[in-house]
C-alpha cells in the first residue's frame, strides 16, 4: 500500500479507530497507554469507543 492510500484511509477513521489501530500495532495494552499519556484507563476505552 502507497502512503497516499494509507493517508486517505486515516483520514477515513475516528480518532478512536487511529488510536486503536496504533496501540495495537505496537502491541500495547490500554492500560500501558493510559499511563504513557497520562490518563485512566477509562478515557483511553472512551476515545477508542468514540
């Protein structure tokens, strides 16, 4: 897949999609991300939820 094609299907995703998406490319919990970003794990859910 080009990058053009790859940027035209992130614009496509909810921003709950991309970081799903990422967080589960790199292989991490919400939990580890929700401490990486400093938030609770219950906001992590609710953006990826959106």
């Amino acid at each position: 897949m080009n990058t053009e094609a790859t940027h035209d299907q992130n614009e496509a995703l909810t921003t709950g999609a991309r970081l799903r998406n990422a967080r589960e490319q790199l292989g991490l919990s919400q939990q580890a991300v929700a401490e990486r970003l400093c938030l609770k794990v219950s906001t992590v859910r609710d953006i990826e939820e959106d």
